[in-house]
C-alpha cells in the first residue's frame, strides 16, 4: 500500500536548491559574461581568453562555467568539459577529446588509423597527414599524449575556422603533478603556438593559497582571475521574481524584498530561499506572503550553515579555525595584533593566517586593518563550532623568536575534559595522556 504515495508529491517548485545545476534564471553575471566573451571573441593573445573563476560554495561558478559552455557551443565552438575533483584529470581530458573527435565528424583528424572502415570518414585535413602517427601512439600512452591530442584537434578547429574551448571545473582540488602537466601542455599550446584553444577553470577561492602559490604552474597565473561577487539585493529580486511569475506563482512584494534580502549575495541560498518559500506557501496554487516567505529564510539559513558554511569550517585547519574562534569572541571584527593575543602567536603570524583565510572567503579586508567574519561560516556558526574548539596553543611554526620547542597539540577533547598532550600534528586521535 505504501507504494501508492510514491509518486505523489512532485514539486512543482522552479528553483533548484542544489548545486551544479543551471539556474531557472542567471542573474548578477552579466559583465563577467561579457569580459569573458570579449576574451574568447579576441583569440589567445587577450589574456581572458585563458580565465579562472574563482569564489566560495555556492557562489555559482558552475552555473557560469555552464553558461559559457551554453555560448560558445551554440557558436559552433569545440567544448571538452573536465571535472579536477578526482584524480585521473589527464586522462579525461584525452576522454573528451575521443568524445568530440567522435561528435563532430568535420574535426575528424582522418581516418583514425585504429578504427577500421566502419567508421565514416570525416574530412581529410592535409596538413595534419604528419601528425597522425602520433596520434595512434597517444591512445596507447594515453596522459602522455595529452600534448599532442590538443594540439591536433587545435589545428583541425583552426583549419575549419573555429575554437575550442577546455574548461576544467573544481580546479582547486586538482592533482599537483596533474596540475603542472597541465598547465605546462596549456602554455605550450596556448601562448606558444598561439593556437585556438581557450581555457576556462573554476574553484574554490582558497586556492589563491594553494595552486597559484605554485611556482611551476606559470600558466594558471597568467590567466584572468574572476571573483564572483556577491548578489545585489536588485539581482536576487530578479531571481527570485521571474521565475516564480514565469511558473505561474505569486508573491507579495514585502515577501519578495524580505526574501532578497536575506539571500545575503548567495546564488545557492538564493535558490534554496525561493524553492522553500514556493513550498511553505503551497505555490502556485497559494500566494507567497511575508510570513512563509519568512519561514522559508529561517529554513535556508540551516540549510545554507549545512551545505555551506560547515564544509567551509570543515576545510580549514585547526590553526584557522582558532584564527576565526579568535576574531568571534573578539566582536566579528578585529586586527591581525588583538587576534594574537588570543591565540597566542606573533602578529605576524596572526597576520599572515589572518589573510590566508580572507583569500579563502572566510575573513573580508575591512577598514582600517580590520578583518571581517564573512556570512560564508557566519559568526553564529563559528561561535557554534568553535565551543568545544578551545584555542589552540601556538605551534613551532609560530613562536616568534624560532626556538623549536616542540608545541603541544592542547586541543580540547569535551568528553575526557581534558586537553591532548600529544605533540602538535601528531597523527590519529587526540589523548590526554
Ligand atoms: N548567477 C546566478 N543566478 C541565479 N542562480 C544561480 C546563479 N549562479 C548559481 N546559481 C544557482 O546557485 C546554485 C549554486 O550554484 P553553483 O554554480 O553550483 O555554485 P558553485 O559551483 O560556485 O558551488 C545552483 O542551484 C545554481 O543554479
Ligand atoms: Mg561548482
């Protein structure tokens, strides 16, 4: 019996609170969209034409990454769409390239030399006829070949007169030797042969900390940073607005400027906020008021500290997370100075964790040498978190004069009530004794 609800209740909601998924309407992108076009429209020598997106969960860099894809494909443009979230990047990409030799029949580089006459064969391109051994030995070699692969589909979509584009998405995560090989074929490519393959990357902000910190990797420094910036309450308006009217709902406009407000410059709390308030009024069949528009920002804001702001507080280190217990108790706001006073370490170092994690999204540069708690892990999570999160003693790294006493690792465990006695960075679980 049971199995007759099964199917009862589709939603009928037009927003999508998940992530990776287009938005019913993309709102608030519009001059990245069109410095990015202008860079891709240019060819390789515009230095958008090479672009990194770069911002926190949620922040919709997927959903532009989707939309420029949507752009140039329509533009007859060579699309291979990579993920870096998993090692095994390399060979996905020279997946991708089997994938688009197979699609687009007028790119075929030639009879592919191990497929036999089954396959149609596309057109011949002649100055390609030397390359094509090559090409064979790189299917067997696979990654290796990566190189070449890109190279020869390059000169094929330059020989019919159009591009190719390469985006790789969740950049951040990407495997360092993966990362360096990657960026070294890019450049030889890209900058050298000045050939039509445009790059497009995407992920977290922290790695302005990580992989543009790394010295062999020239090729993602010269590209075009792009932060995503924040929503503007007008943006959120609109996002929130159209699609409720295009799936035939209502809402009040008290209701539609409570709810854009309390997006607070997040696409993905902005789709949780509109998907919740259609459900909690009964839309389209109900009108969304200010009380279920209100029930609906209580509700995103759980799911946003959920999805959001606890696998943001998860990334950090415990380090980092005492920076920003430090900054919480010290108000929200505080200087590099008064948050080494509280986590015991020198300025210096204060300062420099201090903006590792503004670069991140956690912290944002205020006036006067101030430092902000952003809402990516809000102060009321952080205060949350941060109970049992006592702060940490400082490490070796730390103690401004360089002596090399061996710090404790002092982390507070709220079952034994005590704090770990093992050397800071030790492996396995903490202990008291
Ligand atoms: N500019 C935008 N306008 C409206 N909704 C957006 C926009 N950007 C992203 N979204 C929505 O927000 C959610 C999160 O976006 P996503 O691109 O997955 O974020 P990220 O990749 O930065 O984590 C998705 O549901 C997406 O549809
Ligand atoms: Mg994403």
């Amino acid at each position: 019996m049971g199995g007759s609800d099964f199917w009862a209740n589709p939603s009928t909601s037009p927003f999508v609170p998940h992530f990776g998924v287009s938005p019913p309407l993309l709102v608030g992108r519009r001059s990245e969209l069109s410095a990015l076009g202008s860079g891709l429209a240019t060819g390789p020598r515009d230095a958008r034409y090479c672009s990194i997106l770069m911002g926190v969960r949620g922040s919709g860099k997927t959903a532009l990454l989707n939309e420029v894809q949507r752009e140039v494909a329509s533009a007859g443009w060579v699309v291979l769409a990579v993920d870096a979230s998993t090692p095994g990047l390399l060979d996905r990409i020279v997946a991708s390239v089997d994938r688009a030799e197979e699609s687009y029949e007028a790119l075929d580089v030639g009879d592919r030399l191990d497929t036999t006459a089954s396959k149609s064969v596309g057109i011949h391109l002649g100055v390609l006829a030397g390359k094509l051994t090559t090409t064979r030995r790189a299917r067997e070699v696979h990654a290796q070949a990566l190189r070449e692969r890109l190279t020869t589909m390059a000169v094929a979509a330059q020989n019919h007169g159009t591009s190719m584009l390469l985006t790789v998405d969740e950049l951040h995560a990407v495997d360092r030797t993966e990362g360096r090989r990657l960026a070294s074929d890019l450049q030889h490519i890209i900058k050298r042969e000045e050939l039509p393959l445009a790059f497009l990357g995407a992920g977290l902000s922290e790695m302005k900390n990580t992989l543009l910190m790394d010295p062999k990797v020239t090729f993602f420094h010269r590209c075009e940073p792009f932060d995503l910036p924040p929503l503007a309450t007008e943006d959120a308006i609109n996002g929130l607005r159209d699609p409720i009217a295009t799936a035939g709902g209502r809402i009040t406009p008290g209701a539609l400027q409570l709810a854009a407000e309390a997006v607070d410059g997040s696409p993905y709390k902005m789709q949780v906020i509109g998907d919740q308030a259609w459900r909690q009024a009964g839309a389209p069949k109900e009108q969304i008021n200010e009380i279920t528009a209100a029930d609906a920002c209580i509700i995103a804001d759980a799911v946003y500290a959920e999805r959001v702001s606890l696998p943001a507080w998860r990334d950090l280190s415990d380090a980092e997370r005492s920076v920003l217990v430090a900054v919480a108790h010290l108000g929200g706001q505080a200087k590099p100075r008064d948050v080494a006073g509280q986590i015991g370490s020198s300025s210096n170092a204060a300062a420099d964790r201090m903006s590792h994690i503004a670069n991140a999204g956690y912290l944002a540069r205020a006036s006067a040498g101030n430092y902000q708690i952003t809402g990516l892990v809000p102060l009321s999570v952080v205060l949350q978190e941060g109970q049992y999160h006592e702060l940490a003693a400082p490490t070796s790294s730390d103690v401004a004069d360089g002596s090399t006493v061996p710090a404790r690792c002092n982390r507070w465990m709220p079952r034994a009530r005590a704090r770990c006695a093992l050397a800071a960075g030790h492996a396995g679980r903490c202990r008291s004794r």
